[in-house]
C-alpha cells in the first residue's frame, strides 16, 4: 500500500487497509472461493513428515499450473497458518485419516514486472498535478496585472478627448496690426491696453503667451487621453489573458481530477501478469478464474459458505486481520503513556497560569486593603513575633509560593515509559494509522472499552486496575479523540517484559510530604521556636536501604517488590493451573461428547435392529400363511387325487364288463 494512501490526513482520502490490502485467490463458480495450490505429490519430493520442503515445491508446481507464474525465484516461503483435519475412510468402516494444509506467504515481489501503463498514468497525473499548480500562477499573475491596470484606470478618471486645434488658435500674432491684436486679445478676455511707447510688442507677447498656453493644455490633454486609452487597451488584454487563464486552468483542473485517483492512491507499478486456461464449453458452476480480493473480501463469510476452500480462505483472512490488529493494538499501547504525560503536563501548565492570575489578582486586593495588612502585621507582633522574624516568615513562605508555581521536571526514572511489545513494528506505522485501522466509521475517536480491550487483546499480565487507569488518564468522557495527538511518535518496541510504568504512569509518583515535616521557623503563642530540619525527600526519592517516605509512613521498597515478584510467580503458577484444568476440561467435554456420541449411535442402531426384527418377522408370518395356504391346496390335491382314483376304478369296473360282455358275445 503506498505510503501516500495510509498516513493521508484527509479523512475523505484515507482509505482503511482492510480494502486496499489484496489477495491473490482462485473461484470456483460462484461463491466457492479458496487460496491457490494444491495436493502433494511423490513427484514434489519425500512425504512432508520427512521432508518440509516438499510441500514449497508442491506450492511451486500448483501455482505455476494454475496461473503460469513460476515462483522459483522467491526465496522466503513463511508458514503462516496450518489446518489438520479429520478425513473419513474411502470406505463405510475404513479407518480415518488426517490431511494437513499448510498456507505460504511469499515474496512475490522478486518475479513481479513493471506494469508500462500504470507508469505512464502515474506520470500523466504527476504532470495533471503540475499543470494545474501553473495554471494557478498563470491566473493568480492575470489577475494582479488586471487589479493593477483597473486601478490606474480608475485613477486617471474620466479624462475625454482634447478639442481640436481651432483657426484662431493658429494665427501668427506678430504678423497682426494693433487693432487685430486687441480684437483677438478682447475674443480671450486679456487686457488689451498697450503703451504706445513701446509699440504692438506688448500685445504680441501678451496674444502668444495666451496661444503657447493653449497649445501645451491641449498637447497634455492629448497624452492624457492617449494613455488613458492605452490603459483601457491594457485593461482588456488583461481580462484577456484572466479569461485563458480560467480556461487553461479549468481544462488542467479537469484533466487533474481525472487523474486524482492516480495521483493520490497510485497502483502499484508491479505487476503478476496471471494466464488461466481458457474456461469455453466449461459449465458455469464449474468455471475457475484467479482474481485480487481484498482483505475485507475474505472477511465477508456467511454460515452458508461450508466448502472447505472457502473455510480455509476465510480462516487465512481472520489470522491476517489478528495479526494487523495485533500490530497497530501494541502501537497504540506504547503510545499512550506519552499521550497521558503530555495531558498532565497541560492540566499543570493550565493550573500554574491560574494560580499565577490568582496571585495577581490577590496582590492587587492586599494594595487596595493596606489597613488591614498593618492590622495583620500588628498582630503577628503581638503574638511575640518580632517584625524581623515576620518579614523572614513571610518571605520564606512566598519563596515556597513561588517554587510551588514553576514546572517541575519529573525525577530521573520516572517519565512514563513506552509500552512494551512482542515484534518489531513497520517504520511507517504512525498513531494515527493505528487508531484509524480500529476506527473503520472515521468517527475520529475510539471508545474507552475499545482500549481497553485492544490492551487486554496484546497483553495477557496486565491487571484491570493498570488499564483502567491508563484509559481514563488519556480518554475524556470516555473517548480518546485521537486526531489532537496524530503527530505524536509511536515510541519503539521494548523487551517483552512489562514496565510498571508502562500502564500506570501515576504508580511511581508520591504526594509531597506534609508542611508539618519542613524544617525551619513555626510560629507559635510563645514566640518563634527552631525545630530541627528533617530531610526533605523528593518525588520518588528512595534511600539506601530501599525505603521511602510516603505520607509520612516509612515503607521498604525492596520487600514491596519481592512480594510483588512472589505474587506474580503465584500468579503464573495460577495461570498454569487454570490452563491446564482448562485442558482437562475441555478433555472430558471431548469424551463426554464422543459418548454421547457413541450412545447416539447406538440407538440409532437399536432402532435400525428393532425396526429389521420387526420386518423379519412381519415376513415369517406371511409365509407361514402361505404355507398354510400351500398345505390346505395339497390337502384338496389329495382328495381330488382321491376321488378321481375312485372314479378310475369305477370306470375299469364298466370298461372290464363291457370286455367280458363283447367277449361272451
């Protein structure tokens, strides 16, 4: 998946891996979809009990026969999942067997090709991109040469053409009389008396004067107008140049957005070129094609899907969807000591800027209230405190203030520590892909029951105090908006064994110790008295023989601790009995139901016994009726033999005399 695509800050651009991640899968007329590769053969090498690489070149040879591609180059075969099942014998009472299938990851990469036409696009939308930027300066300069020219426009005014030069306004006044001059002089409104003395000299120069001026007002108006009009021109081949700007810029925008999807979710330039056998005159139910279906695909199994392909494709997605979940569960879990540190170290700045206002505001209340400052004071004298002693006191206590009032860095060892993890998380992981791949809706935060149970998912010895603190110390009225903390660093994986600061960033903090325990000056009815200074510990401080002082209580640390390891040798020691009481459980619920099993059987065989007798003797009866039958026809076989003898004798009696009378005669 490109980078680009994964760690986008825009929501509407994100798109979640579930359906950008894709799997190679084969299908079998509709609905049966299953992974590609197929049974083992001697011809793959020995038995796979024996020989673990038979069953990568069986892999190898169904791949090849299946899509074309031959997998000899890749080298890393990883078994990620194995299935055993219980086969019945080919026979009614044939023994069962079993038969394993094991499913590869390979590194397909190595026999991947470069795709010419996605290039050529990906190019196309990288310069899509760049026309369009161009088109927007080419705009954005039209435009500025446009506001610059109407404003010159608009500061030149109106200014109308210049009247034509005039005949009058052409005349040589050297060449007028006297009276010419003072008719024309008289025609402008100039004096037109002169000195006689002098002579007509006067009123040439007072009649040029007048024809120079005009001259020059008419020139400056026709440069005027000359370049108002210039300006005007100006003007419209700005909004000239604005319109083809809007033009070119509208044609790159277009050509820009149908290459947006190039540019911001680019394909993969690697390719498998997959070559099927051609599937004409195949039924439709018995049709096979080789597709890309994306991990969400493989999670979208109904309870009708029972073919055992589509079981174990379905499976191989459930394990890969753990193993993401897994992955961006354990960032998620390291980086929350750092979100609840800096939550904390926030509600303490906020507290020191309120306190700060709080002092200000106090000191401006004790300025406006001197009187009773001098009674307060007074007081304390009285009390046998000297005014010496006071001022002592009272500064000690507003340089206790005014400490209290600065940041303080925690103690060496007791910043909140990452979150340990098992496995080595992707450079490219970032908080904001993690919390995004459990945010499927984009809602923007998780729940604190989701945290909580991506904490218990990753870790099996972490208590439910521990968690619970952790989330609530990072989530607010239940929910963690993760977007305020999407550039805050995953901290890296750390050895498998379990901080108590990983989950509980307030374990190892203690409350400071009572005033009572200061050592100093205490004012008292009796004056001021020394008390002997105690040690002052600080946050977390923890003497040679391992205790610490804790709301006044001395507690050994060491002996803490060796019951805490006691408890949890005890703990697993627990653990491993529940496991193994689980395994017998579940034991006995295996022979329990093979019993039931076997008596189920056995009925269904006494009724199929019974049901046989019945019908056994259902046919001994019918044929002793016709035995019956068969006796009561011999008995009247017999009478009727019977009769007939007589009826024989009877007639060799007739026939005898007839013979004896024929032979008298």
């Amino acid at each position: 998946i490109h980078p680009a695509v994964l760690n986008n800050p825009d929501p509407k651009l994100f798109q979640h891996p579930l359906g950008k991640l894709q799997f190679l899968v084969g299908r079998k007329g509709k609905n049966e979809v299953g992974l590609l590769g197929g049974a083992w053969d001697p011809q793959d090498g020995g038995h796979p009990d024996q020989d673990p690489a038979a069953l990568i070149a069986t892999a190898k040879r169904c791949f090849k026969e299946t899509t074309g591609v031959d997998l000899s180059q890749c080298s890393s075969w990883t078994k990620f999942a194995q299935m055993t099942y219980m086969q019945p014998g080919p026979e009614k009472h044939s023994p069962g067997f079993e038969e394993t299938t094991v499913i590869y990851l390979v590194d397909a990469w190595k026999v991947a090709t470069q795709d010419a036409a996605v290039g050529d696009a990906i190019a196309k939308a990288k310069a899509a991109v760049s026309a369009e930027e161009r088109a927007q300066h080419e705009l954005a300069a039209a435009e500025d040469s446009l506001t610059e020219a109407e404003q010159e426009v608009k500061e030149m005014g109106s200014r109308s053409a210049p009247e034509e030069a005039k005949p009058e306004d052409a005349i040589q006044a050297d060449k007028l009389t006297i009276a010419q001059l003072q008719e024309e002089l008289g025609k402008r409104n100039l004096a037109t008396q002169w000195n006689p003395l002098k002579g007509k000299k006067v009123l040439v120069e007072r009649l040029q004067e007048f024809l120079d001026a005009r001259k020059e007002e008419r020139t400056a108006a026709l440069v005027g107008h000359q370049a108002l009009q210039d300006m005007r021109g100006a003007v419209e081949a700005a909004q000239k140049r604005v319109a083809a700007a809007r033009g070119t810029l509208k044609a790159a925008q277009d050509t820009s957005r149908k290459a947006a999807s190039a540019a911001e979710d680019p394909p993969a330039q690697d390719a498998i070129n997959v070559k099927v056998a051609s599937q004409e005159g195949v039924d439709r139910k018995s049709r096979f094609e080789v597709l890309g279906m994306s991990l969400r695909g493989l999670l979208d199994y109904t309870e009708d899907d029972t073919a055992a392909a589509t079981f174990e494709a379905s499976m191989f997605g459930e394990l890969f969807l753990e193993m993401l979940q897994a992955r961006f569960g354990r960032a998620i879990l390291r980086t929350l000591p750092s979100i609840s540190q800096q939550i904390a170290e926030g509600k303490d700045a906020e507290a020191a800027q309120a306190k700060s206002r709080d002092r200000a505001d106090s000191s401006k209340d004790d300025l406006k209230g001197g009187k009773g400052l001098e009674k307060t004071s007074s007081a304390g004298m009285a009390n046998g405190t000297s005014e010496k002693d006071s001022k002592r006191v009272s500064t000690r206590s507003q340089t206790k203030k005014r400490a209290a009032d600065l940041p303080v860095e925690p103690a060496a060892g007791k910043r909140a520590r990452s979150m340990p993890t098992e496995g080595v998380a992707s450079d490219q992981d970032s908080f904001l892909l993690a919390c995004r791949f459990f945010d499927r809706d984009g809602a923007g935060w998780l729940e604190a029951e989701d945290l909580e149970e991506i904490a218990y998912m990753v870790s099996n010895n972490v208590s439910r105090r521990r968690v619970q603190g952790l989330v609530d110390s990072v989530t607010k009225r239940g929910k963690l908006s993760y977007l305020d903390f999407a550039s805050i660093p995953v901290p890296p994986a750390e050895p498998t064994f379990i901080k108590r600061e990983a989950l509980d960033p307030t374990a190892s903090t203690l409350p400071p110790l009572p005033s009572s325990s200061d050592g100093g000056i205490e004012a008292s009815a009796d004056g001021p008295q020394t008390k002997p200074a105690r040690q002052k510990h600080a946050e977390g401080f923890v003497s040679e023989d391992g205790s610490v002082v804790f709301q006044g209580r001395k507690i050994n640390i060491l002996e803490l601790q060796a019951e805490l390891a006691n408890h949890g040798s005890t703990r697993q020691e627990s653990d491993e009995s529940m496991e193994l009481m689980r395994k017998q459980l579940l034991e006995q619920q295996s022979q329990v139901q093979r019993l039931q099993d076997e008596k189920q059987e056995a009925v269904r065989q006494l009724v199929e016994g019974t049901a046989d007798l019945e019908l056994m003797q259902a046919r001994d009866k019918t044929l002793v009726n016709q035995a019956n039958k068969g006796l009561e026809s011999m008995k009247g076989i017999e009478s009727s033999a019977e009769s007939l003898g007589s009826q024989l004798g009877e007639l060799r009696a007739v026939l005898d005399k007839l013979l004896a009378t024929s032979a008298k005669q």
